[in-house]
C-alpha cells in the first residue's frame, strides 16, 4: 500500500524541485542447431537503452518535439529511440505506397523521420522505425489512397484482404492469410528501408487478435487446399492454429531475407507478445498467451533468425505481487533464449511508479541463473513516462488504480528521463521517510553489436516458384549442401510461391522441388542473399 505523499527528485540538474502527488495502493531441418536455449555466459559490455515514442501523443511530430526527444534521451543515457512512423496504414515519413498522415500536429511538408534521423544519428543516437504491421484502421477518417478502400472487408473476392473473426466481424487488420496482403505489407517495409538511412526497423501488432481471428475467406480456402478439408475450421483446431501461426512467420521469414538483399545491416526487430505469467520452463512456452492466444512464435523466429531481436512488451505492474512475479518470469526465460540473436526487454513504466520500473530495469540487466544477460531494455513509453502522466489511470479507467482526483504533473516525465540516468530522492511529507533511488543508466554505453550483421559468416537464397502446373502454394522445396554431404533443410513456399532460407555456409546446394523433377544448383557467398528463380513446375 502507498501512503500520500509528496516527493522531490533532487539532482545535478533539478535541485530544489518539489512536486505533490496524490499515490495510491497500490522455427526446422536436420541442420547443426544454430545455438542452444541456453548461452554460455556473457559479459555485459555494452547495452541497449530505448524508448518506444509512439505517434499518438507528442514527440517527434514537429522539429521542435524532436529536439526535444534527443535532448532527453541524452539526458537519461539512451542510446536508441524506436518512433511509431506507421500508425493506422499511414505514413510520418514519404512513402512511395501510403499516404500520408493525417495527424494535424504534423506540419505540412516536415518529413519527422528524417528529422528524427539526422539529429539522431548527430547525436550518436540510432533510430528504428517502429510500423504497426497489421492493423491499418483507426477512426473512420481515411486518407485518400488507403489501403483499406480497396481491400477492406467491402472489397470484392480476392482483393478483400480483411482479416475476419469466426462470428464474421472486421477488427480492421489485414490477414497474413491472404497472400497479397503478405505482400503488400512488407512492400511497404521495404520502400522505406530505400528511402531512409535507419538503422533497424520494428514489426508491431505482427500476430492476430486473438484465438478466433484469422477467417478472410482466401486464408480458409488456402487452408483446405494444403490440408485437404472443407468448410470452415474451428477457432482452437490444433492444425488450423499452427497454420495460422506459420502465416504470421512466413511474413516474418518473407522481410527478413527480402530485406537482407536491400540493407543487410538493417536490423529487424518486433515488439512481442508477454501477457500474462512468463515461461518456467522449455514446455512452458507453448502454454504462454503469444503462442496460444495471438499465435505469435516469436520464439520460433529467433531460433531460426529471422529476427535480430525481439522486444517482449513486458507491461506488468510492479504493484501487484502476481504481475511482479509474471515479469520476472518473462525476463528469466528470455535471458535463456535468445539463440544468438537479441531480446531488449521492455517495462510498461506507464503503469507503474518511477522507482518501481527503475526496480524493473535493474533486474532485468541482471544475468540470469544461468548467467545469461538480456541486450538491453526498451520502455512503453517516452511520452507517458510512468503513473503520473498516464492519463488512463488518472481518469481509473484502467479499473487497476481506485478512480482518484489524479493531478496532472507532467513534469514528472522530465523527472523520471532524469531519475534513470542520476541519483534521485524522494520524501514521503507524511512520514519523513526519504526513499532514494540509484540510476539504472548512470553512464552512456554503446549499442551491442550484431555481428551476424556486421561481419556475416553465412548466406542466404530466396527464390520463387512460377508458372505451376498446379499451385506453388505451400509447395514444399528441399535444400541440399553439395559440399558437407548429410546436411539437408526442408523449405516451403508462402502463398506467391516464395521461398527463403539464412543462416546457410557458404557453398554450393542442390535446390529441388518435393514431388517434381525441377532441380537447380545454387551457390551461396556470406553475406549476400542468392536469387533463385525456377521458370516452371
């Protein structure tokens, strides 16, 4: 239980300053394994810092705001800031696809993302344009040349991309089921990595609502084609769920190598499902609300490295004894499985108070029992900053906090960018009591290094199957290493017949496709991504 009381932050830069509050109570071959679950340990010389600034509130939208951003994350020793530049199917940046946002706090002409990387990128700082994947509706008021106007659920046989639930409802997602919306969404990913010298890129809402969503009539008819059935398969049918899954990761898969060919150091990342209780153990996973609920593997990616690195939105209220536990349960797992790519995780310091997330981050930069560190951690979020400036839980309509007379302070956001990088103080009036808290980022570190990226050792091969006698539809490929005989990795076309693979030695293969006489001979260097073509089925 929190008493009533009014707090300072006392600091090189804010002495003096006193502030009331009102507190309250509160992936698949028989190749070598790329790495096991568990790492060995690892020694923490560098670490990723970020915030999440999202596009529905203030923060980069003006030259102004942007300013300002790189000045705070200076101020709290970040060293990245992932902006939310695809809000709803629109774009804070030029795109040659998606119009342009509406958003009236944008001035005409400002390119944000650019500004945001130039001053970034001065400051040392890197950027990772965070898009929301799949979900293009916000509101009723779109703009000309959406992509919902021509593909939304009005949309006529198969150029309705729409995602449906099973009782027939438009969330306003586009279906991953649906080849052409695949397509289209990472066409939309790919335009921007040409245009803009970023240095990561972020899937958000890359997964489905829920259990029952996932019904745009193309994905089911594709379904029963590859598995041989009929009608429509029932929300928690087991093979419909993990075609589902394969969906969400064959856009994944489809990104990553696509866009290794563009920017190979571009670094991908995702914001990752983490509700609910974390794994305890290897079966655990499959029991966790990503995987059953969203069907979202985000673990299956990072084991077959079709993501640099994963941010598990760990928004757990530190509060409250069981989600404080849930979170240390998510932060042990992803310690222990990473692969040998990167998991930063992320606190939801808009729910909590600010010494308590600085608790959250000082446990996740800890080893784990096996003495395996996380790369860093990314907080939710630069312009809500913690409890304070949470204008849901100031009106209690979160319904976790008893609906209070919530003052706005939004000073409390410069305390808290200042808290995690100086030591801090603060005086309950009530009782006397001083509670002082240490920084968490008390001096700059550097962004770890992905030397999958920066020096790659292996290869990679994508490739299109055309012309099919058939369907190229989940054709199945197999990939054989001519010069390490034994070594053989099944592969299987999305629903355009694409097909891809990483993570392969150098060397010479023999691709073939399962059931025909097509075969090919392709030779894959490091670092690049070999083209393959097959002229016909």
């Amino acid at each position: 239980m929190r008493k009533t009381k009014t707090f300072f932050l006392s600091s090189l830069f804010l002495i003096g300053l006193t502030i009331s509050f009102l507190l309250t109570p509160g992936w698949f071959s028989n190749f070598p394994s790329r790495a096991s679950a568990t790492m060995p340990p690892q020694t923490q010389t560098a670490e990723f810092r970020a915030f999440w600034v999202d596009a529905f509130n203030p923060g980069f939208k003006t030259p102004q705001e942007v300013t300002k951003l790189i000045a705070d994350a200076q101020r709290a020793n970040a060293n990245a800031i992932v902006a939310q530049v695809r809000r709803r199917g629109d774009a804070f940046y030029t795109s040659a696809i998606e119009p342009r946002t509406l958003d009236p706090n944008v001035p005409p002409g400002f390119d944000p993302l650019q500004d945001l990387i130039d001053k970034a990128h001065a400051a040392g700082i890197e950027v990772y344009a965070w898009m929301v994947t799949l979900p293009v509706v916000s509101g009723t008021k779109l703009p000309a040349g959406h992509v919902w106007q021509q593909h939304g659920p009005n949309a006529p046989g198969i150029n309705n991309w729409a995602m449906l639930t099973y009782g027939g409802e438009s969330p306003g997602f586009l279906d991953p089921g649906h080849p052409d919306a695949v397509d289209y969404t990472v066409s939309v990913y790919l335009d921007l990595l040409k245009r803009y010298d970023v240095d990561g890129v972020q899937l958000d809402y890359v997964r489905y609502g829920g259990p029952t969503w996932g019904y745009n009539p193309t994905a089911i008819a594709r379904f029963n084609q590859q598995t041989g059935r009929s009608g429509k398969p029932a929300p928690s049918d087991p093979a419909w769920m993990q075609w589902r899954r394969d969906q969400v990761t064959n856009l994944v898969r489809k990104l990553y190598v696509e866009s290794l060919a563009i920017k190979p150091r571009v670094k991908i990342t995702a914001a990752t499902i983490a509700w609910g209780d974390g794994p305890k153990n290897e079966a655990g996973w499959y029991q966790t609300q990503p995987y059953k609920e969203v069907l979202q593997d985000w673990r299956a990616w990072l084991e077959e490295g079709i993501l640099d690195m994963a941010m598990p939105m760990t928004y757990q209220r530190e509060y409250k004894p069981s989600q404080k536990l849930a979170y240390d349960h998510w932060i042990e797992y992803a310690k222990d499985h990473q692969y040998n790519r990167q998991i930063a995780i992320g606190p939801g310091n808009y729910l909590n108070y600010i010494e308590d997330t600085l608790g959250q981050i000082r446990r996740a930069e800890q080893p784990s029992a096996k003495g395996n560190h996380v790369a860093g951690t990314v907080l939710y979020s630069y312009a809500s900053s913690n409890v304070y400036t949470n204008v849901e839980l100031r009106s209690g309509g979160s319904g976790d906090l008893p609906r209070q007379p919530w003052k706005y302070v939004p000073q409390s956001n410069d305390l808290f960018y200042t808290a995690l990088s100086v030591p801090s103080q603060y005086v309950d009036a009530a009782t006397g009591k001083t509670y002082e808290t240490q920084p968490v980022w008390a001096t700059a570190a550097a962004v770890p290094d992905m030397p999958w990226k920066s020096r790659p050792t292996t290869g990679a091969i994508a490739g299109n199957l055309q012309r099919c006698a058939q369907t190229c539809d989940g054709a199945s490929l197999t990939l054989q290493s001519i010069d390490a005989a034994g070594k053989v990795r099944q592969l299987r076309a999305d629903g355009k017949g694409w097909f891809g693979a990483i993570e392969l030695s150098p060397g010479s293969y023999q691709l073939k496709v399962d059931g025909s006489q097509i075969q090919q001979t392709v030779n894959v260097a490091a670092g690049e991504v070999t083209k393959v073509n097959f002229a016909s089925l």
